[in-house]
C-alpha cells in the first residue's frame, strides 16, 4: 500500500526551486573567472595609461592637465599652519576694507547647481570659480555673515590648540546662533571652499558612520585593524582619514552596500570568507569619512568596486555621489570620489530576470518618477548607456525595489544565490 503521506522535501531539493539557483558554478570557477576579468582589465588600464602618455609617468588625470574653456576651483589639503594663516589674511583684508570705508564683507564660492560642471574626462563633478558677496550690512545676509565670522573663529582655536572636534560639537558652542546644525554645516563648507583647503585640512569631522567589514587589516592611529576579526558589526570607519595608513588585503574585490540591513546579512554569512572582498556601507547616505576611506582603499589596493543599491532613483544616486561626486561637496570632488564603480544591482532589469514577486515590489512616487527622469538629464549618467537604459525601464515601469526584496525567496539568497550569481555572469554596469 502506498504510503499517502507527503513525503518532507530536502533542503537541497527546496533550494532547487530558488531562481538560478541551478546554474550556479562552483565557488572556485566563479573566482577564477572574476579573477580573470580582473587581471585583465588591470592590463587594459595599463595600456591605455602607457597610450595616453608618452612619459614613463602615469599619475592620473586632474583638473591641471585639462585646458577647460571654464575657470573651476579645487581644494588641496592643507597644514593647521596654513589654514590658521590663511583665516588670518581673511580677517586682514576684512580689517582693511572697514577702514577704507567699503564696509564689512566675505567673498564666498558660490555652491549653487548653476556653478557645477561635469567633466567627463575626470567623470566626476567640478566648482566653476563664481564667488558671491556675503556683506555684514545687508538684511538678507547679516545673520549668515556673523555665522562665517563665527565659524572662522572656531576653526582658528583648533588650529592654535592642534584638536579635533565633531561637527556636532561646532554646532554647541553657539546653538542660538547657528539655531539648527544645517546651517552651522553649511558654513563649515563655504569655509572650507572660500580657504581653499578640504575640510579634513579644519579638524573638524563627522561622527562615525561607516562600517567595514572583510578582507582588510589597516592601522587606525598606529593600532593594526584586521577587519575579518570585527564581528557582524565590523569596524566603525575612522572620521579622520588622516590616521588611517598600512592598507592590506587579499581580497578581490570591494562591495559597496547602500544599507545597513544588508551588510549584516553578508558580514554574518561571512560572504568575504567565501569570495575574498572588502564590504563597505555608509548605512544611507554616504558620508564624507566613508567617501574618504573607500577612495583610499580603491587607490592603494587597486581593486574594483562593485556597488549594491536600491533599486529606485535615489540608491542610483547614492552610487553616483560616491563616483562622481555630490554637488554640494564639488569643490573637493578630487578627494572625496572613487572613479570606476561599477553597479552590480539591484537594477531595474533584475526585478524580471530574478522573478522578484510582485507584492515585494513598490510603485514608484510621483516624485520619484521626477527625480528620475530628472537623473537622465545628467551628464553623468547620459555617459553610461547602461545607466540610461536601466533608468528609462524605472521610468516606465514605475516600479521600485529594495535589496530586501531578495529575501522573499529566503532570508539568505541575496549571499548564496544572488550575488554569486551576479559575479560568475560579470553582470555589472
């Protein structure tokens, strides 16, 4: 007599059912073939480097090397010395102009969209050198006047005292001036473009934010890091860039993760112990210390970053900030952005390839439609056809997704299906 119960289903056999699940290749042709591709564009880059130059030299391009028809501004980092000199010939020339009768007044880079230049031969965004006045005698611009005084004098003591202090702590020592501390970070940064100095050069940061997790041991103010030893929650990335140095890894790659949800989904797995890498996250936004620190690795590793965002227009942007810079912080684009991210997903396209389900994905707003399309306008994402196809299907679908959404098909999918899958077919952008 046949046996009329069902008999229980393997977790092998249920894990067939998973999309692509079946064509996966074992772990070591996926890194082989990854690492193929790799080794392979190192010497493409190498070629086109030896091409572009008849020097022996090779140092990347800048702004110099460009015979722009536009004027553009660009800060460098600078000692405390050179700030604090350069707050004092500030306050000279103000002196000066109140005793010559032309009143109290800054000259401020204008940080205005109308001020932005892509240049496509950095693929990143620049400052054009437009400056606005910012008088004392003025309605409109007293109060944000007294802010950069005040700021300035701020800035002037760390230098003299040769400390740091977080932006938050800026924002206390005057809250009924700075009433709200966006404004008080709004000065920071016209500060620091209208002194010509990175604002690292002002010792003055942001609280920790990013976290790293992976293949990389580094010394964090002369303590060695050895970030496959961190936990699920990794290791907190330093505010102050400057501390940071001995950079060592074995990994193949870096994954740059939007959210924080699916970074500790991948640093629990250990997904960098089953394909060497280095995984990085800002938790959102990107931050200026997370920036820094992801340039760094990129420049001293030399290896390729690979970026997974939200399907919808603002993960594209967040990718975008990293590579290309954001335009708020432009006129320190050189320092603050890692060139040649590719977008490995989640991408419009995918939601069809990988059969995500329709009740975990999301209409997209009104305004988000907007941002969109507003996105296709810009230079730098017309320069990537893929870009442009991936963000035309968001468009017109009008569907959003986030990296969560994998997870429908099991909590683990995103490490054990997805990305793997992903690395074998080298399906980026």
């Amino acid at each position: 007599m046949a046996d009329k119960k069902k008999r229980k289903r393997s977790k092998d056999e249920e894990a067939e059912d998973l999309p692509f699940k079946n064509i996966l290749e074992s772990d070591d042709v996926i890194l082989n073939l990854l690492k193929s591709y790799i080794s392979s564009s190192i010497k493409s880059a190498a070629a086109s480097d030896g091409a572009s130059s008849s020097s022996s030299s090779s140092k990347p391009l800048t702004l110099a090397d460009l015979a722009l028809s536009t004027t553009c501004r660009e800060v460098a980092d600078l000692s405390l010395s050179s700030v604090q000199t350069a707050i004092e010939t500030v306050i000279v020339q103000i002196a000066r102009s109140i005793l010559a009768g032309d009143g109290f007044s800054f000259s401020v880079p204008s940080r205005a969209a109308s001020n932005q230049l892509y240049v496509p031969e950095l693929d990143r965004i620049v400052l054009k050198d437009k400056s606005t006045l910012r008088p004392f005698a003025s309605v409109s611009s007293v109060r944000k006047t007294t802010i950069t005084t005040r700021i300035l004098a701020l800035i002037h003591q760390l230098c003299l005292r040769n400390i740091h202090v977080t932006k938050r702590d800026l924002f206390y020592t005057d809250v009924k001036l700075f009433q709200d501390q966006t404004q008080s970070d709004a000065v920071l940064d016209d500060v620091s473009c209208m002194l010509g100095c990175t604002r690292s050069s002002l010792n003055v940061i942001a609280a920790e934010k990013g976290v790293v997790v992976g293949r990389l041991i580094f010394s964090d103010n002369g303590d060695m890091i050895d970030c496959t030893k961190m936990g699920m929650g990794g290791k907190a990335i330093p505010p102050n860039i400057d501390r940071v140095g001995d950079m060592q890894s074995d990994a193949t790659f870096i994954l740059l993760v939007e959210k924080d949800a699916a970074y500790m989904r991948l640093a629990e797995d250990r997904f960098y112990n089953r394909f060497p890498c280095i995984i990085v996250t800002a938790k959102g936004q990107p931050d200026v210390a997370t920036r820094l620190f992801l340039r760094k690795m990129k420049m001293e590793l030399k290896l390729p970053v690979l970026a997974l965002v939200d399907s919808d227009p603002y993960g594209l942007k967040i990718l975008s900030v990293y590579g290309c810079g954001s335009k708020n912080m432009s006129y320190d684009s050189a320092n603050l952005t890692t060139p040649d991210i590719k977008w490995l997903g989640i991408r419009p396209s995918d939601l069809d390839k990988y059969k995500i389900p329709e009740q975990c994905r999301l209409p997209m707003t009104e305004q988000d439609i907007k941002t969109g399309k507003d996105m296709l306008e810009e230079d730098f994402v017309k320069k990537n056809p893929g870009w442009v196809e991936e963000l035309n299907l968001m468009v017109k679908t009008k569907q959003k997704a986030e990296i969560q959404a994998l997870s429908s098909f099991g909590f683990q999918y995103l490490s054990e299906v997805y990305l793997p899958l992903k690395l074998q077919q080298q399906d980026w952008l």
